[in-house]
C-alpha cells in the first residue's frame, strides 16, 4: 500500500523556470490538498480538492495551479518561479469529512535561485 | 479569521518526565482541533483530534489533549516522555470549508 507518492523529493530552479511537482494516491481518498512549510510558519495550505474535478483556492494561492482529472492525482504547478517559493511542499489526502485524519506523502523540498 | 497560536517554538524536558505543549485558537464556532507530529524522516503523522463529545482526547504513542472552550486551548500531554517523542508538533484547527489553520510548531528536545 503505497499512499501518498510525491515526486521528486528534491528540485532547484532558477527564477521564471516552471514545473510541476506530482502527488498521487491509492486509497480512493476524495480530499487532496498542497502545503507549503517554512520555518517558524508551520504549514499553510496552498490549493485543496474535494473530488474530481473540483479545485478551491487555500490561504497560499499565488504563483500556483492545480488540477484534479483523476481521483487519484493532484499535481501543484508553478508557472514562474520565485525565490519566495523556496519551500518544502507536503501533498495531503484524507477520505473527505474533515474530521478525518490526514495523510501526508515524504515532501519535496524546493530551492528557487 | 481563525488563527492558531503555539507559544513556545521549542521545549526542553528530560527523559521520564511530563510534557504539555501548548495550543491556544481563534475561531468562531466548534472547530475541529487536530496535533500532528512531525519526526526527522517520517512525515507528518495523526497524533488525536477533536471535534465534538468527551473533552479530553486520547491519541496514539500515550497522547492525551483537553479541550476548553472558556480558554480557547486543546493543550498537548504526556505524563511520561521517551527520548523517541523527540519531534515537531503542530496543532491545527479546522472549519466547515476543509480547511486546516495550523500553528507554527513547537520543537521537542528530550534530555537524557
């Protein structure tokens, strides 16, 4: 039972570069949703989805795109990057209710020079 | 808009002795209260959660937490740390939007 899978777990960009950072799950869960870590911060969320289809902006929206065409993939998009986006980013699915736990893939941590 | 406020960035206790982290929320109707913990190398993982009945949670690793309405808390307890409780711990707090509000963390350092 694989899940939540983030690829890669590292990545440098120059600024202005785009990329996408993968997120996948195999336990048919409906919620998935982006954070962002940085110290003294904790985490904020950046886009959520609750199904197929069905996107919302979090409190961290800018500079990033989301799509949901599968119940199991969710991938962040940034468009152009930043040195502000030097972050680790945490994909996070849980079967939908929000008193369900979440569960977090291994992060990938993002350096934007 | 609802926030969460852990005061302590770190916290030092010895091995054997008790521990409370501190959580402290801002929001304007029952939430939903969760702790996380975070080890070096294993993600972030579901400590206990509240979100409504007894007020005093039980959680996994021999977590405990207590909600109080009147003071806004869901503190963190654990009457007797082990060196492998060493890690970060997040409180956050949930709303009617799937949205999660978490605090900044507070780093547990455990002394032999």
């Amino acid at each position: 039972n694989a899940g939540v899978t983030q690829t890669p777990k590292f990545q440098v960009l120059k600024t202005g570069q785009s990329m996408t950072l993968q997120c996948a799950q195999d336990m048919n869960h409906e919620y998935m949703s982006w954070y962002r870590q940085d110290p003294g911060m904790g985490l904020r969320l950046i886009h959520y989805s609750v199904g197929a289809g069905i996107t919302d902006q979090g409190e961290v929206p800018n500079g990033y795109n989301v799509s949901r065409s599968t119940t199991e993939d969710f991938p962040l998009r940034l468009l152009s990057a930043a040195p502000s986006q030097t972050s680790v980013y945490f994909c996070a699915s849980s079967y939908g209710t929000l008193d369900e736990k979440l569960f977090f893939g291994s992060g990938t941590q993002l350096s934007v020079l | 808009a609802q926030s969460v406020t852990q005061p302590d960035i770190h916290i030092t206790v010895s091995e054997g002795a008790s521990l409370e982290l501190r959580c402290n929320y801002s929001y304007g109707a029952t939430p939903y209260l969760f702790w996380y913990v975070q080890s070096p190398g294993q993600g972030l993982q579901l400590l206990l959660k509240y979100f409504s009945g007894d007020t005093l949670v039980q959680g996994i690793k021999g977590f405990e937490a207590e909600f109080k309405r009147s003071q806004s808390s869901f503190n963190l307890r654990k009457p007797s740390v082990h060196w492998s409780d060493a890690a970060e711990y997040f409180c956050a707090v949930g709303d009617s939007n799937y949205q999660l509000i978490w605090g900044a963390g507070t780093k547990l350092i455990i002394k032999p």
